[in-house]
C-alpha cells in the first residue's frame, strides 16, 4: 500500500498537448520525480506510473495503479486550445464525493501557486475524454490535473517560473487530503 500514485500522462510516443518548447508527457516526467520527492519529505510513499508505450497502456494502466493499493492517485497533465485559453483546472469523476474533496485540495493549491485564472474543479462523466482513467480507478480517490495551457506563452511562462512552488504546494495539497 502507497499514500498516492502520481500518474504521468500520456506516453513517449505520444506526449499529448505540445506548445511552446514542451509537452505533457516531457514536462511531467521530469517534473513528477521531483513531486514523488516534496511527497516523500511530508512523509507520504509514493509511485510514479508512466504509461507503457504502447496502445493498449491506456487499458492497461487502471490495473497497475490499482495493484500499487494507493489512498489516492493524481494524474498529471497540461491542457492546450486556442492561444489565449489560460488557467488552471482539475477534473474529477462525477457523483463522486472522495473524488472531489481531493480535487479541491489539489486545485486550490495550484491556483494558489501558479496565480493563474482559476477554471475550477471540473466533474466529467463517464463519456468524457479521460474519463476512462478516472473512472477506472473508481475505488480509489483520483482527479486529474491541468495546471497551465501548453498553448499559452504566459501560462508556459508561469509553470516554468513557479514549478518549485507549483510541486510543493501539490504535495501539501495531497499530505493534507491525506489527513
């Protein structure tokens, strides 16, 4: 049994949202050890899951965080749109309460953060794009992040600038759910 699960989105093959010198997959691999780290000195275990690089990893990686017996699981990614979409979100699946009393957590600590519009806390059904992972771990506490617009040069900017701060208040955010 773990404390929490950090899973990197996306995968090398296909990173996901790219834009202005990074992508998810890139950002939060290098970023997530770091993370794991400020988790570990607030005394909380935790994994790091990459997504196998395949495919079919998508399907398979519910099971292999489910395996991990995490308190709770955050999913790390970047949004993109248009060239001025800016803020920072957390989707969480819907109806369910544990879901979204972390999803506050994490998401007031990264707007806190980051200093970035605040988008909310977004609840997406079952049909939803990466409703699969959510739903999939439905027996574990997890949302997933969206912290800045890879699309956006500011919001770039920002998560480059303040990603110390960004990965402690994160790690604050999940110790504190924890409690």
């Amino acid at each position: 049994m773990i404390d929490c699960a950090l899973i990197v989105g996306h995968r090398r093959s296909a990173q996901g949202a790219s834009g202005h010198g990074i992508t998810e997959w890139s950002w939060w691999m290098d970023s997530a050890q770091y993370l794991a780290g400020a988790m570990g000195e607030r005394g909380l275990s935790v994994a790091v899951v990459e997504r196998a690089d395949t495919r079919s990893g998508y399907r398979e990686l519910p099971g292999r965080v489910l395996a991990l017996e995490p308190r709770c699981a955050v999913s790390l990614h970047l949004n993109a749109a248009i060239a001025s979409a800016t803020g920072t979100e957390t989707l969480t699946a819907a109806g369910d309460a544990e879901d979204l009393r972390l999803a506050t957590h994490v998401q007031a600590a990264m707007v806190g953060a980051l200093g970035l519009r605040d988008r909310g806390v977004k609840p997406i059904p079952r049909d939803h794009r990466g409703a699969s992972l959510l739903f999939g771990l439905w027996t574990v506490p997890c949302c997933l992040i969206e912290p800045a617009f890879v699309s956006n040069a500011g919001d770039v900017a920002r998560l480059n600038e303040r990603e110390g701060a960004l990965l402690a208040a994160l790690a604050d955010a999940v110790a504190a759910y924890l409690r």
